[in-house]
C-alpha cells in the first residue's frame, strides 16, 4: 500500500532514514520498491537531482510502476521542469488512470503551464474518486512503496 509522506510527516533523523534506504537499496539494485524509496528518501533531503535518478532507475527497472512515474512527475516540477513532468504523469496516468496520486499530481503541473481548465478537469476526476483528493495538493508529495 503506498504511503503518502508529507512535510509534517519528515520527522526524525534524516540522516538515519536515508540510510536504511541507501542500505535497501544497494541490496536490491534491481528492486523498483527500493529504488523509489531511496528517492523518496533523498527528496526529502533536497537533493532532487539524486532523486530523479533514483526514481529514473526503478523505471528502467518495471516501466509500468505507477510511484516511480509519479514521484519522478513531482521531482521534475521541483526541478522547473514541468513539460517532462506532465509527460511522466501521462505514463503514470496510462498504467494506472485511477491513480489519485499521479490525478492530482497531473493537476497541478498542468496548472503551472497555465493549461488551468485542463487542470481543473483532471483535478475534480480526482475528487470523484476520492472527495479529499484535492487536500493532496499543496503538499504535492512523493510516495514511498511497501
């Protein structure tokens, strides 16, 4: 079950959490789980870049893993980056059209390249499938795996 993770939620040593990450993930370099939780893991401590090709390798990895697309869409928006990021979110999109995640993280790219009726659309199909999908907006976070 993927966990939403949060600024609030950023509690505790991150130093520490980084690394039990890096340790998952140097076990498993073929594990996309692992992958996408070590990039949550260094977003959380800024270095997006690091991020993004934590989240890059786990595609490569299973191009059809809906949290790395998305968490890869989030950390290109962070980066300024938001053509790619609207391209990850399709991907994200087509592998899972429910994906409340990667709807409101969608929603929010397209409204920063101004496209805001496309945004409100895409936006309120997630409130349809989940009436408290717009609260996950401002924190427009990564996801980490189980």
């Amino acid at each position: 079950m993927p966990q939403l993770v949060t600024p609030e939620a950023r509690k505790g040593n991150e130093r520490d959490t980084s690394r039990a990450y890096s340790d998952v993930a140097t076990e498993g370099l073929h594990d996309p789980a692992a992958l996408n939780n070590r990039g949550v893991a260094l977003e959380r401590q800024g270095h997006y870049e690091e991020a993004l090709a934590a989240f890059s390798a786990a595609i490569l990895c299973d191009n059809d893993d809906v949290y790395a697309w998305n968490n890869r869409a989030v950390i290109l928006t962070r980066l300024d980056r938001p053509q790619e990021a609207a391209l990850a979110c399709r991907q994200a999109l087509a592998i899972d059209r429910s994906c409340i995640f990667a709807l409101v993280t969608y929603g929010m790219v397209l409204g920063r390249l101004g496209n805001y009726p496309e945004a409100e659309r895409v936006l309120a199909v997630a409130e349809d499938l989940d009436p408290q999908a717009r609260a996950l907006y401002p924190g427009n976070s990564t996801m980490t795996r189980a």
